[in-house]
C-alpha cells in the first residue's frame, strides 16, 4: 500500500471515531433528561439569572431589608450650650476638656477684647472640637445705646479678630446681643450696611455671673452658688432649650459639670446652635432673624 492509501485510510478512521463520539455524547444527554427532568427545565427557564423565584424572594427579603433600628439609636433629644464673654484663659480650657470628656459641642459667643495670645490656643481648641464661635461685641456694649457707625464697628472687629485668631480665617455669622438688649433699628442697620448674622438668644440662664457675685460678696456658700445656678437651668431647660453660661466665671466649669451628668445620663445630646436651629452658612436678608423676646420661642423672619 503506497503513503497516499495509508493517509486515506487515516483519515476515514479519525472521521468515524469523532461522529461516534459525537453520537455517543447526544445519546448521553437525551436519556440523561429522560431520567432527570428538572434538570432540562431548570435550564430552559425563562426567569432571569439572578432573580429569586417567589419562595426565595421571601427569604431574600428577610435578609436584605433594613433591620429596625436599635432602642439606642433612636433621635436624642437635644440641647444647646452656649457661652458668653470668652474666652477665658482660666476656665475656657476646663469647660473644654469637660465638653470632650461628654462628646459635647457648644456655640462660644466670644468678645473681641477677650481674643490675644494668651487665648488663642484655646480660642482654636474650642473651633477644633467642633463647637461653634459667635460674636458678642469688641466690649460688651448694648447695641440699642450705639450708633450705627459704633455698632457696625463692635460687629464688623471682632468678626475679624474672630478670623484673625481662629487659625483658619473662620467665618462667623452669628452674633448675641450683650444684656439681650436689641431691636429692629439695630437689625436695620446692620442689614442695611450688609451684615446677614443671626441673633441667638436663650431660654435658659443660669444666673452664673449672679450667684458667683453673691458668693465673692459673702451672701452665700460656693457649693450654694453652684447648686444655685445649676437648679436656675434644671427649671427652664427641656427639649431644644438653650442655655447660658459664662467661660470667664470661676463657678462656672462646676455647674457645667453638673448639667452635663445629669442630661447625657437622661439621654440628651448637647449640639451647636446650628445643629438645633438648622441654620445656613450664609444669612440673607430674608433670613436674618430679629428675637423680640429674648426666648428662642419667638423667633421672627425679618421679610
């Protein structure tokens, strides 16, 4: 037999062995599904990969659906704490470290006379712990007794020396009227010349600066200054008060003390003045607010 009829004879064997094959396999599969008929029909379903049939989309839901949320993880009722006068190189440092003890914020309303050196560290401290700064003039002086040209200045200086001493050029738009004492003429004025801040005030005052006066004067004891003060808010204080203290009294990171005890254990949480009035960045002049009550109950759009 030459090489070309042993090449043919190859050839026809290689092509009988791959149809046998090939009929081998197809017989192979056909009885299998005779044998197995939910394997034919799990692969000629028409549902989509991936889709869970109506048994399994129970269970799916059961699995993937949000879990309700846990009792300690409901809203906490909140509270604000504000301070006014600072800062204090002497008690401003002990009313922070009793504000990160507690995971506490506050709103710092700071007076322009009060921001040097001396207390720029804690002045930064206090914007480092996620509290708030507002302004309370360059020397306390009560805006309804100004004119507009003096009133622009105690706003406008210590605006600046606020952003000057922050470290990060921070922007305050919030200022508390000293004594409380404001009207519209001033919201007039200071709208009018540009300056969209927001008058916080309070519903609750401690009276610190009145019962530290009464102890140095002998009328009382310290503790009694202290009880004193802390009783004052304990009567005024419920769900979304503000309360007022003073960073530059010595009774003060005392009476602190005790309200953060005694609120965090009854499940408060004590947030910035923007955190509780949801306030913007940026005041307008439809969004500036005048408070003819000095209570944060009445507080009024300017239109």
């Amino acid at each position: 037999m030459n090489k070309q009829a042993q090449f043919t004879v190859v050839l026809i064997l290689v092509v009988c062995l791959t149809v046998g094959t090939l009929i081998g396999v197809t017989a192979g599969t056909y009885l299998f599904n005779l044998t197995h008929p939910e394997a034919g029909a799990s692969e000629t379903t028409d549902e989509p990969t991936g889709t869970a049939s109506s048994s399994d989309s129970q269970t799916a839901g059961q699995t993937t659906a949000k879990p309700s949320k846990p009792e300690d993880e409901t809203p906490k009722k909140k509270i604000a704490l504000t301070f006014d006068d600072g800062p204090s190189a002497a008690y401003t440092g002990e009313i922070l470290d009793l504000l990160e003890q507690y995971r506490a914020k506050a709103t710092f309303f700071v007076c322009g006379n009060r921001l040097n050196e001396n207390t720029k560290a804690v002045f930064q401290r206090a914007i480092a712990l996620g509290c708030e700064i507002g302004n309370h003039t360059v020397s306390h002086k009560y805006l309804t007794e100004l004119s507009e040209q003096e009133l622009l200045q105690e706003i406008r200086d210590t605006n600046e020396k606020i952003a000057q001493y922050s470290g990060n050029d921070y922007k305050c738009i919030y200022y508390r009227p000293p004594g409380g004492f404001i009207n519209r003429s001033v919201v007039d004025k200071l709208c009018g010349n540009g300056v969209y801040m927001y008058p916080i005030f309070w519903s609750s005052d401690s009276l610190d600066w009145q019962y530290q006066s009464r102890y140095q004067k002998g009328e009382i004891t310290r503790d009694e200054a202290v009880t004193g003060a802390f009783d004052t808010i304990v009567r005024e204080t419920k769900e979304g008060t503000v309360i007022l203290m003073h960073d530059i009294k010595e009774i003060t990171p005392d009476i602190l003390k005790l309200v953060l005890e005694k609120y965090d254990a009854e499940g408060y949480e004590f947030v910035t003045v923007s955190e509780l009035f949801g306030l913007k960045e940026n005041a307008s002049d439809k969004e500036a607010y005048y408070n003819r009550y000095r209570s944060t109950d009445s507080i009024l759009p300017i239109k």
